[in-house]
C-alpha cells in the first residue's frame, strides 16, 4: 500500500529519524478479512404459515450479490403444486445470465419442509440494494389476516385455484457493506478532504437507545480504515477519521467528532457529529435517501438525528 511503499523509500535512504511510524490497526480488524460476507434477515411475520429467511453473500471483486432463500413450510397441510417465489430489486441490480430470474418455483412441499433458492445478481453501479421478496399460492389453499393486516394463517376454502400473495419484508442490504477500507497517511487524508466535492453533516444522538455506561461501537472496520484519531481537550470531545473506497473507486472519508470518555465519564459517548465527504454524488444522493439507516450501519446502534446540522461543531483539526 501507499504507506508501506513510502515507509520502505525513507527507510533505504538511511534516514531512520524519518521513517514514518507505521498506523496501529483498527480495534477488531481482520487483516484476512474474507471476500464473501454474509448478511441475513427473516423476512417473514412470527405467525405466517410460510417462514421466509433471506441471506445475502458479498463478493466485493466480481461485484456480486448472491440472494439465497430458505423456505419452509410451517402449514399443517401440503403446498400444493404451482407456488412461486416472485423477486424484485433496485434499478443498479441485474440478473446474472446463469440465474434463474425473477420468479423462482417451489416444490410440493410437506409440513416443515424446506427448500434453498440461490439467484446472483452483479451491481452495476453504487446505490441503494434491496430485496422484495413475495411467496404467490395459485390454490384453493389461502391466506387468511390477522388484525394487523399480515397473512398469517392458511385456511381451505372451497373456490379453487385462487391466488394468494404473501408479502415478506424487505431486505436491505447495508451500504456500508458495499464499502472497502482504504488505508492512507493523515497527511493524504487531509489533502484529499479539501479536493472532494460532496459533503454531509449528522448530528446522532444516542443517549435515548443506549444505558448508561455502554459506549457506542467503533465506526465498522470491516468497510473502513482509521487513519487517525486525537483528542481535542478544549471542547471536551475526540476527532476520529476514516477512509474507504467503493466498489466502483469512488472515495468516502469520515471525520467523526465524538465525547471522548476520559474527559466526561458520566455521558458514557452518547452523541457524535459525523461528517461525511465523497467523490461521488451517487454515494451521496444514496446515504441521503435513508440517513438513519447509514447511521446504524456505521456505529452498529439506534440513533436519533438531530434537525439541522446541530449547534456544535468543532474546528477540523489536522494534525
């Protein structure tokens, strides 16, 4: 990497006084961190008749997403003939040409019974990925709801071959995941944090969702390299910065400002002012569309974002 090759130029100088000291590694980074990493959800309902578990795998070096379904069939009767599974996704998914396509049929399936479907998908741009996933009956077999309006039970019932869609939840697949580390010097990181042209500022207060004395996760190392971090005595709070690349080459830095816990043990880190910058508007029109949810992809917790940009904010110190 660009570190390694500019410590080992000073180093074959002879000019040991400087050599760059090397960054410590990130808290729970995985240097053989794997290509394929698995996200799962239930997409099904706690009552439906049909339980529905998604899992997606990420291959970030072919740019694929790997949707696989597992089905089983939670009815004191059998799935008649004719079920399928309908898929739907973002405009920046495609099929692969060896997948099945977007409608994938079920066997005959017996009382807990279940069946795995497997569909590749290549992203063709950075943007938002989620999965709708719904479950089509054409039987007399049907779907009966509950109060709150989810099907929830099978019941038979005497017109045959009617249709019965089950919608699952969708499956949103983090962006953050759609994110490498990059490492890099402090002193590019701060150079290049002038040049980008896209910026966002979020104000997270984590006070209402986190105990007292839980301090909030670090920002994911898995999608981001720490370049540095200091303290900043006289407004009571920490910089941290971080780097990250797309799986396109698009550049995303963090500078996080949060209450370092040494200097005010009694907020346990509860709020953090992050800024994001990036190179691309996709990325930031992406992370625009469901603040929130980047939010919680980052740190790993429940926010609240506060209205605005927020009345604090410290000076960008680069040391």
């Amino acid at each position: 990497d660009m570190q390694a090759s500019v410590v080992s130029a000073v180093a074959a100088c002879h000019l040991p006084g400087c050599v760059l000291p090397t960054l410590p590694p990130h808290p729970g980074y995985d240097s053989q961190l794997p290509e394929t990493r698995a996200i799962e959800q239930v997409l099904s309902g706690s009552s439906d008749g049909m339980y529905v578990k998604g899992r997606v795998r990420v291959d970030a070096v072919v740019r694929r997403l790997t949707l696989q379904l597992e089905i089983c069939n939670l009815m004191e009767v059998k799935l008649p003939p004719g079920a399928m599974v309908r898929l739907g996704t973002c405009s920046g998914l495609r099929l692969e040409t060896n997948a099945h396509g977007p409608v994938l049929a079920l066997p005959s399936m017996e009382p807990e019974e279940k069946t795995i479907h497997e569909v590749d998908y290549r992203l063709d741009a950075f943007s938002r990925c989620v999965f709708h996933v719904q479950l089509v009956i054409p039987s007399s077999t049907q779907m009966t709801s509950d109060d709150e309006g989810s099907a929830s039970v099978f019941e038979e019932e005497a017109k045959p071959f009617i249709p019965v869609t089950h919608r699952c939840l969708p499956f949103h697949v983090p962006l953050v995941r759609l994110l490498q580390p990059s490492p890099m010097l402090k002193t590019l990181f701060f150079q290049e944090w002038t040049s980008l042209q896209f910026c966002l500022e979020l104000m997270v207060d984590f006070q209402s969702s986190v105990p007292n004395g839980i301090k909030i996760a670090p920002i994911s190392p898995k999608a981001f390299s720490r370049v540095h971090q200091h303290a900043l005595p006289a407004c009571g709070s920490r910089q941290e910065c971080y780097s990250a690349s797309t799986w396109f080459q698009e550049r995303v830095l963090l500078i996080v400002f949060a209450y370092a816990e040494s200097l005010d043990a009694n907020r346990a880190n509860t709020w953090r002012k992050i800024i994001v910058k990036t190179s691309a508007a996709c990325v930031f029109d992406s992370i625009m569309a469901d603040k929130r949810r980047w939010v919680e992809d980052l740190t790993g917790c429940q926010g609240v974002l506060a209205e605005g940009n927020g009345d604090w904010m410290p000076e960008i110190v680069a040391l």
